[in-house]
C-alpha cells in the first residue's frame, strides 16, 4: 500500500487545506438589506430634514388629530338610515361571508380541496367547542348561532386591515373626481357593533336561564352553592352584578383590543411623526408599525372572535345549569 493510500484523511480547514466557505442564507442576505436601508434612510432623514420639529399647520391648529379616522362620517342617507363607512364594512362582512358559504356549499367533494379542509376543520373546531360547553339540546340549537357568530365577528376584523378608500375627511383628485384616501378601518372600532352583539348573546342567555328555571329560579340560580350566613346578601349582589357586567365585558374586550391595535398601527405607521413634526420618527417607527399590523391581522383577529364565541357557548351553557 502506498504512502498517500494510507494516510489519514485530513480535515477540513487543517493546515494547507481551503477552509468550507458556505455562503450566507437567502434570508439573513435580506434581514440584512432590510436593516441597512431601515439605518440608512433614518441618516437620509436626519440629514435632509434635521432633528428640529416642524409641525404641520394642521396638527397646530388641532385640525388633525388620531381619532378622526375613526369618526363616522355621513355619505348618504336612505330614509332614516344613515350610510357610512361603518354600515360600508358591515354590509361587506356580510356579503363576503354569505359569498364564501355559499361557494363552499356548492363545491362540496368527497375528496376535498385544501379550502375544503380549512373550513371542515373549522366547523369541527366550533363543533367541540360548542359541545364541551352545552348540552346536547342546547348544542344542536344554538351551535349554527355561535359557529356565525365567530365567522362574522373574524371576517369583520380581517377586512380591518385591508387598506380601502373611505377616509372622506381627506380625498385626492383623479380626473376631477374627490376620491377618498385609503384607510384601515374595522366596524369593531365603533363600540355600538360589539354592543349590538353582547346584548343580543345576553338576552339569548338570560332567556335561557329563566326558561329553563323559572324568574326567580333563574335569580336563585345565580347564587353560588354553599354560602350561608351573613354574607349570602353581599355575595348575591356580586353575582347579580357580575351577570350584567357579562354585556359590559363582551363589549369591551372586542371594542378596545380593535381600537387600541388600529391606533398602534396608526402611530407607528406614521402619525408619531405626523404629530411630533419629525419625518424621521416615522421612518424610524415604520417596522415596528408593520410588525404590529401582521401581529394583529395574524392573531389578534381570529382570537378576539374566538373568545367572543366560546365565551357565547359559555354563558348561555352556565345559564341552564344549578351552581
């Protein structure tokens, strides 16, 4: 055997040897560029416009101001019903929904496609939410309702961040005509839909309770088991108390999570700076503003219509049932 054939193998990177260069990932290359335009455009900014505010007339004056984006202007009315971009979304949230049922409904296989699958994973993901908290005659009635429920309340927050035009407080001109500007927006902002919604769930769930144990059944009902003695009346007001704050707290949560993560986004995409007079605040704060936007389109949306559902199933289960 000669001397080269039965010499150790040499390892990589050992004297003489070329050490393994691998090349940088596709990704890291962008993270990279994104980083470096992001530093870069900050110095640009700082350069050409300084670190000196320079307010805009319009926030002087308090001509503008965060909130006007969720205001309600009037573009028409019918009757006695006035149409704005709030009645603009609901009527979208419902014809889209209505629009991808009935698609689905229709093209039903028995091998299904992939939308197919989302939307039987969907339903039995309801299904078993549904039933772990209702009874069987309660579950058949009421899980078409809380199953709706979800998909309206997660179609109405999705089309939130669709960027569309009906800011009509700021237009630009195309051809002659005022167009609106673009704007996200959410019906959920506007505390009276959430409200519409809890008040409905809370009039279906005392209904309940008080057909299933009688008006002062259902009140007795309230009342936790076990409490005796002097503290039976202050613990029977708080539970009076807690069952309509149960209208207070479905309202609530749906309505501020909207409204706070649409006015993040509005200040991180831009209205920081707008409202300092720094162009550079803006430029600075746009990643975290976009973060913000994929982290409420992502989760935020399917989970507040989540626990408006579950919390539907929830209460109107607890309605029928002794403490």
């Amino acid at each position: 055997m000669s001397a080269v054939a039965g010499a150790p193998p040499i390892a990589p990177g050992a004297a003489g040897t070329p050490p393994d260069k691998r090349g940088m990932s596709e990704l890291r290359k962008l993270l990279y560029a994104v980083a470096g335009v992001w530093l870069g455009g900050i110095v640009v900014f700082a350069i050409l416009f300084g670190l000196k505010a320079h307010k805009a007339p319009a926030v002087v004056s308090s001509v503008f101001s965060p909130i006007n984006e969720f205001k309600l202007d009037t573009w028409f009315k019918v009757g006695p019903i006035a149409f704005n971009k709030g009645v603009l979304y609901l009527l979208l949230t419902v014809g889209i929904t209505l629009a991808v049922m009935l698609y689905i409904s229709k093209r039903l296989q028995q091998r299904p496609g992939r939308l197919q699958v989302a939307v039987e994973a969907f339903y039995d993901f309801t299904r078993r939410m549904t039933r772990e908290n209702l009874d069987a005659q309660m579950e058949r009635k009421y899980f078409p309702l809380i199953a709706t429920i979800f998909v309206f309340i997660l179609v109405s927050n999705l089309i939130g961040y669709i960027p569309l035009p009906v800011d009509s407080g700021e237009t630009f001109k195309v051809f002659g005509a005022h167009i609106p500007s673009l704007q996200i927006y959410a019906a959920d902002t506007n505390v009276a839909f959430p409200l519409i919604l809890a008040l409905s769930v809370f009039v279906l769930f005392t209904y309940e309770g008080v057909k299933h144990h009688g008006p002062l059944g259902y009140v007795k009902s309230l009342m936790p088991g076990g409490v005796n003695g002097p503290i039976v009346p202050l613990i029977f007001g708080i539970e009076i108390l807690s069952n309509f704050l149960r209208l207070i707290s479905l309202t609530v949560r749906l309505w501020a999570n909207l409204l706070a993560g649409h006015l993040l986004i509005a200040f991180m995409g831009g209205e920081l700076g707008v409202l300092v007079g720094l162009q550079v605040v803006s430029w600075a704060l746009l990643p975290f503003g976009i973060l913000i936007f994929l982290f409420e389109a992502v989760l935020i949306a399917g989970l507040q219509a989540f626990i408006f559902a579950i919390l539907t199933a929830i209460y109107l289960g607890s309605a029928v049932e002794s403490h």
